[in-house]
C-alpha cells in the first residue's frame, strides 16, 4: 500500500493563479481530509469528505473548493491564489469503525504565493 | 466548541533525559485524544491515542501519555529521550462528528547530545 500521496511536493504560485493540489488514498478508506499547517497554529480543517459525492466546509474553507468523484480522490482547488494561502498543506483519510479511529496523512504539499 | 492547549510551544532536552510534552483539552462531550509526531519535512503519524478505559496509554518507540479527567489533561511523556526523537508533536481531540480532529499549536521537541 501507498497509503496517501499528495502532488506536488512543491509549489510557487503568483498572486491570482490557479491550482489543484492532488491526493490519492489506496486504503478504501471513506473519509478523507485537508488541512493546513501554518508555524505555531498546529493543523486547521479546511474541507472533509465522507464518501464519493459528499464533501462538507472545516474550519478554514474561503478560498479553496473541493470534490470527490471516487473513493480513491480527494482534489483541492485553490482560485486566486493569495498570500494568506501559504502553507503546508495536508490530505488524510480515515475508515472509521468509530469516532476514534486513526487519521493516517500523506507527506504534505508546501505551497508559496508570491 | 471544543479546543486542545500545547503549554509549551518548545522543548530542549538532553539526550537520555526524561521529557514530558503538556496538552489539555476543553470539552464537556466524549472524549478521544490523540498524539501525532511530525518529523522534519514528513506528514503526521500516529504516536498513540485513549479512546476508552486504562487511563495510562503505551505507544510507538516508547512515548506514554495519561488521560486526566479531573485536570482534562493527555500529557506525553517518554523516560529517556533519542536524538532521533527529534520532532514535533501535536495533540489532538477527536470525538465530534465524522472522525474531525481538533489540534493544538504543536511543541517542537528538540533533543540534544
């Protein structure tokens, strides 16, 4: 198992441009996650996604948009990159029997808007 | 709403040395933490977490933690420290709807020869 991929690894964006983040899961799992990591804010939930179809707002949802067509994929769209967007960004997904079951993350995506 | 407090955003240690990492955690609702390490340049993985009963909980290369209610605390702990233990460390709450995690800011744990 691959367990979650994200592409790029890396990324330079100019104020006003366009991206697609992309993350890939291989575990079945149903749920799915993106978060992003600013320096001394932990992880902030920006959209989740229960199933193929089914996508919900986090904590932090303005300026990016999300779809889920398959289990597998869990693509964040970023419009008008801006600043404030620099960050780390993290795709994870779960199979929860219950509310406690782990999160496993992929190995991010550090995004930079110039 | 729930929220989960990392008292120290870093900690230096000495090598071999014991090391506790401080969280508490504010909700009135079940509980479910979490502790994630991150080392440099990678994703998060799962150290360990409490679900339900032992309130002492043992995970991955040596790192406990224990669930107190009263004080509404998960502080980690690990008797002897690794360079390799270099990382940072981030609790988290779970319990709501849909398996969302509530994270703290994080401590930079920092080992040192």
């Amino acid at each position: 198992n691959a367990g979650v991929t994200q592409t790029p690894k890396f990324r330079i964006l100019k104020i006003g441009q366009s991206m697609t983040l992309q993350c890939a899961q291989d575990m079945n799992h149903n749920y799915m996650y993106w978060y992003r990591q600013d320096p001394g804010m932990g992880l902030k939930l920006i959209y989740y996604s229960v199933g193929a179809g089914i996508t919900d707002k986090g904590e932090v949802p303005n300026g990016y948009n999300v779809s889920r067509s398959t289990t597998e994929y869990f693509p964040l769209r970023l419009e008008l990159a801006a600043p404030s967007q620099t960050s780390v960004y993290f795709c994870a997904s779960s199979y929860p029997l219950d509310l406690g079951d782990t999160q496993y993350f992929g190995p991010g995506t550090r995004l930079t808007v110039l | 709403a729930q929220s989960v407090t990392q008292l120290d955003s870093q900690v230096p240690v000495f090598e071999e040395a014991p090391v506790e990492l401080r969280c508490n955690y504010s909700s009135s609702v079940s509980v479910y933490l979490f502790w994630y390490v991150q080392y440099p340049n990678q994703g998060l993985q799962l150290l360990l977490k409490y679900l339900s009963g032992s309130t002492l909980v043992k995970g991955i290369n040596g790192f406990e933690a224990e669930f107190n209610k009263s004080q509404t605390s998960f502080h980690l702990r690990k008797p002897s420290v690794h360079i390799s233990d270099t990382a940072e460390y981030f609790c988290a709450y779970g319990g709501t709807s849909y398996g969302k995690l509530t994270f703290g800011q994080g401590t930079i744990l920092t080992v040192h020869p």
